[in-house]
C-alpha cells in the first residue's frame, strides 16, 4: 500500500509539476535572447549606435563588393576618367538596361540608407524623458539622420531624377507602392533636410568622433543642392539661396597642398565638409562580405583599385584620364602631376598615398565627398547666376587657381583670371573648366555635365566625352539611369524614366 502510495503521490507531483509550468504565463513570458526593438533604444548609446548605422550604408557606395564595386557608375560617366574595356556600360551609355548590378545596388542601398535614418527619427522623435543625458545630443543624432536621408534624397536625383519619396518608416502594406517624384522633388527633400540639419548639428566634433556630419556639412550640401536645382529651374531665387547657405560656413580654407584632400595621413582637414569614412573591421577587413555581416569581419574600406590596377581587378580595365583631361591642364600646374601621369595617363588622385587595410583590397583612404575648393566653384556660380557681381565671382576662381600655383615656390600657373571680365559667358566657361581641373576623378563630374546640359549651358554628344568606347548617348535618355526592374516589379505605380 505504501508503495501504492508513492506512486500515486509520484504521479500526482510529476502531473502538478507539469501543470503548473505549463500554465504559469510567467514561466511562458521568456525574455528574448537579444535587444529588440522594444527594449533596445532605453539610452543614448543605443541611438548612438542606431546613428552609426545609417552611416554604416555609405560603405555600399564604396566598397570592392566582391568584385561588383560602384566604381564604374561613379566614376566613368563623365568625360575626366576613361577605360580601355570594350564593353562598360557607364560609359557606352547605350548598354545601360533597368537590369543592371551596379543601377540595381546602388538604388537599393539608398533606400536602406533612408529607412535606416527615418527609424533614427521616428525614435528620436519619441524618445522619453530622461534618455538623453549628453547635452544637445538629441538634436545632433536628429541632425544625422537628416543630413544623411538628404544625402541619398541628393544621389537619387542625380543619378535616377526620380523615385519614390520616403520621408517616413513604412509600417503598413498600404505604403508599399508609392508613386514617382517629378521634376527636382526628390532634390527639394535633399533641401528641406539639409536646412533642418543645418540647424542642429555641432559646428565641429570631438577628435574621438572626427569625420561625423557638421553644421559646415548641412551649410555645405544644402548650398551644391541649391545650385543644382538653379541649374534645372533656371530660377535666379535658388542661387541667391545657395548663396545664403555658403555664407554660414566657418573655419574652411583650402589646404596648401592640394594633394593632402587625397592622402591617407591627411584626412579631415580644414579643406573638408564631408567624407566616408574608410576604416577595417578589427576582426579582418573581408572585402567580400557586407559590414552588416557580423561584428568583426566585413568590409569597411574604399575601393582604389580601379586607380593603382590592384591585383584584385582581375584582369579588368584599370580607369585612365582622358585625353581632354590631360590636355585641359596647363603643362606647369601642379594639380596636373597630382591627378595624372601624362605619359599613360594613370589617375594618381586617392592611390598616391594609400594605405590598405589589412585585406589588401581595400583601402582606409577617406572618399572626400564634400571639400571647400569645390564649394568656393559653386559660390562662383551662385554669384554669377544670380546677378551678383562678375569681379566677386572671378575671385572664387583665383582662390582656387592660386592654391595650386603656390603649391611651388615663386610658381607662376595657373595665374589669375582678369577681374575686369565681365562676360558671364565666358566667366562661366572658366568655372566649367575650373571644376573639370581641380574636380578631376572624384566623382562629380557627371553630375555637372548632366546639370549644365539640362541648363543648356553646355551641349552633350558622341564627341564630348572623349571616350575609349564607342558611344550611343542620347540627352532625351542617359541623362537618367533607369529605374530598376526589382522596383518597378514590385511597385505597380512607379514609371520607368524615357527610353529604358
């Protein structure tokens, strides 16, 4: 009986055990091995890091990515930099389809870049009291987040004219589908955001957190916004407001020698408004896995590879300047050796003073996105376009010509433009070919062919780009990139741009 007994009582225990953590919600309510997004941003080291991240995106703009790096869309569609490959898309134009890796990626990586900055904001928005507790943080984490959803707002109109607009976190099936931007939209959201942004951030950070946005960033970015959106409104309004927001900038100057804007050990100098931030994971720089991979291992670095001809082309075209280039370029100036080898015509800016990062692939040279030569060139413009006074205009230009000749002693070239011309033809001419010299392989050359022809400034065709490859441009088309197939798959409202 007593073992009866203990069986039953047994039993009844093991059945009471089970019963009571099986129906006990406490035992049920299990804490998540990780943060979510619940309980992640309680201090403000989480939006910290949460800012970090959208920053964190701009890698996708200039990473190796295995071999399929940006370099050709940024960079070979503009009559500075050429190729000997027969078969580069960039710069054939005609090749280019909605299918495209690099048109696909790049789209792709803007969008996250915007969902990531507008989760920063909506968090920031609603964060309680007593979060933050770093002065003025709050505002400068909101001033991030806006001054990088302006920056990709700034991309997505220079290279695709229109996209969807994302100025909120989407949250309900309803905001999947939203429709095409028209005419500068997409730039006037780069505006609004830079304005906001402007008036939150620091004018300057700590040593510990060099490279982050600016006030002179925000001043920066909002005045070449203004200025391209002149360029297409043919509006004198916006250039007088380009004016007003270069105006605010404080403590630049151009740096004595050019090349320390493209040189490793000299980042972050008081030539510099903005720059991506090249680094290595300190676990290994892995130029072939995204640095959302994992904590220690992906990539963080920028890709020059298409300047020095790295082992890691592969046997692909190394980018060479053009002849029109080498030939812009007065045989004495000293930009010239910086940018070029006139006898191969081997690009020199960024890979001069390299340093790779411990995958050898990758390099810790800063992408300058933003410098102040190429902002004293706008205000020229801004002046000029706006009615302002030709002599004030023409003096923005010698800055950056007198930077150059005093790069040698008792140099001579590149010498200074008369102040006394007042044909804003012609000053505009020298401002064109000022921003091809000194602009030369960073970048940006494609976004002023494109605006100036839209200004009717200048003409594109065929002839223009002084090209390798056979061209079949045509301006009622390859002023645009095509929108995706993987977006307009998805989204039955967006319309891909003329001719694609």
């Amino acid at each position: 009986m007593k073992l009866a007994i203990l069986k039953v009582s047994g039993v009844l225990s093991t059945a009471a055990t089970i019963l009571y953590f099986s129906c006990s919600s406490k035992k049920l309510d299990l804490l998540p091995h990780g943060p979510t997004e619940a309980n992640y941003f309680s201090q403000e080291s989480d939006f910290s890091k949460a800012v970090f991240g959208v920053y964190a995106k701009m890698t996708d703009f200039f990473w190796y990515n295995g071999g399929n790096s940006l370099a050709p869309m940024v960079y070979l569609e503009g009559d500075d930099i050429t190729t000997n490959a027969s078969s580069q898309p960039f710069e054939a134009f005609g090749p280019i389809q909605p299918s495209n890796g690099s048109v696909t990626y790049f789209y792709t990586a803007l969008y996250q870049m915007i969902a990531r900055a507008n989760v920063v904001l909506e968090k920031v928005d609603a964060v309680a009291d007593g979060i933050y507790v770093t002065p003025n943080l709050k505002n400068y984490h909101k001033g991030e987040a806006l001054f990088l959803r302006g920056l990709a707002y700034y991309y997505l109109w220079n290279y695709y004219g229109t996209a969807p607009l994302r100025n909120e976190r989407v949250t309900s099936s309803d905001q999947f589908t939203p429709p095409n931007t028209s005419g500068t939209e997409l730039l006037e959201h780069a505006i609004s955001d830079f304005t906001e942004a402007a008036t939150l951030l620091p004018q300057s950070w700590d040593a510990a957190n060099l490279g982050r946005a600016t006030a002179n960033s925000a001043n920066g970015m909002l005045g070449k916004s203004l200025v391209f959106k002149g360029s297409a409104t043919k509006n004198t309004a916006d250039y007088s407001a380009a004016l007003a927001a270069f105006n605010k900038l404080t403590g630049l100057s151009l740096v004595a020698n050019f090349e320390d804007n493209f040189a490793f050990d000299t980042e972050n100098n008081a030539e510099s408004l903005f720059e991506f931030q090249a680094s290595q994971a300190f676990g290994f720089d892995n130029v072939w896995l995204p640095n959302d991979f994992d904590n220690a291992v992906g990539a963080l670095s920028t890709y020059w590879g298409y300047y020095d001809n790295n082992f890691s082309l592969f046997g692909q075209s190394r980018f060479f300047a053009t002849n029109k280039l080498l030939n812009a370029f007065d045989a004495a100036d000293p930009r010239k050796e910086v940018t070029l080898n006139a006898g191969d015509r081997t690009v020199n800016k960024y890979v001069r003073r390299d340093k790779y990062s411990q995958s050898g692939v990758g390099s810790v040279n800063n992408a300058r996105i933003l410098r102040y030569g190429d902002v004293l060139l706008l205000k020229a413009e801004a002046i000029l376009q706006s009615g302002g006074a030709t002599n004030e205009a023409i003096a923005l230009i010698n800055q950056v010509r007198a930077r150059a000749r005093n790069m040698v002693p008792g140099g001579t070239v590149p010498a200074d433009l008369p102040l006394t011309e007042t044909d804003k033809s012609k000053i505009m001419t020298w401002i064109v070919n000022e921003r091809f010299i000194e602009l030369a392989g960073e970048g940006q050359r494609w976004f002023d062919l494109r605006r100036w022809q839209m200004q009717e400034i200048i003409s594109l065709n065929d002839n223009f780009f002084d090209s390798n490859v056979p061209m079949a441009f045509d301006v009622t088309k390859h002023l645009l990139m095509p929108i995706p197939n993987s977006e307009l798959d998805v989204n039955p409202n967006m319309q891909q741009n003329p001719g694609y």
